[in-house]
C-alpha cells in the first residue's frame, strides 16, 4: 500500500466513525446504553461494533504489509474478520516465534516475510 492510500482509508475511518458517533450521540446519550436490552441501545452497539472491526482493518494493514504472497494475505484477512483478537494474537504469537534468539523484538514490526 502506499502513502496515499493509506491516508484514504485512514482517513475514511475517522471520517465515518466520528458521523456515526455523533449520529448515535443524537439517538441516546453514551451512559445511558445498556447493550441490546432495549431500543436505543442498538445505536452504540453499531458504533461499537464498527470501531472494533475498523480496529481489525487497522491490524490488516500491519499483516498485509508483512506478507508478501496473497494466499497468506487473504486468508489472514479472512481470519481476522472472523475471528477478530483471537486471530490476531496468533498471527503475533507467530510473528515472535519466527525471530532468531539473536534479533530484537522490533524486527517483527518492521521485517517483512519471505
């Protein structure tokens, strides 16, 4: 991906999180949710739910970054839309695997996979 692109798409993540935000903000008041027990709370559950999947978006590009073949990157896209954390933190805990006892921590931000 390159730069503009990803001010794109980051950018269209905050444009629409902050207008359903304020749109939920004008149906009920954030205190007041009590989850899908009644009506009302359906609006910040929708919030919350896209934040969370906009939070797995924002993992995605870490991910297709870091792998260079499609496969791996469909079917990591895949598991994190599905999965959500739990797929997440395997593809991490895979990451760290995969370093050398040698190699720092960081390389797993930044080094790509071969």
């Amino acid at each position: 991906m390159n730069r503009t692109a990803l001010r794109i798409l980051f950018g269209a993540i905050f444009l629409s999180l902050f207008a359903y935000t304020t749109y939920a903000s004008t149906r009920q008041a954030i205190f007041d949710w009590q989850g899908l027990v009644s009506e009302p709370d359906k609006w910040w559950t929708l919030a919350t739910l896209m934040d969370a999947y906009y939070g797995f978006l924002t993992f995605y590009v870490w991910v297709f970054y870091k792998e260079l073949r499609w496969l791996p990157r469909v079917a990591w896209f895949i598991a994190i839309m599905l999965l959500g954390n739990m797929a997440m933190s395997v593809y991490v805990l895979r990451q760290i695997a995969k370093l050398r006892d040698d190699e720092p921590v960081e390389h797993i931000l930044i080094q790509r996979n071969a």
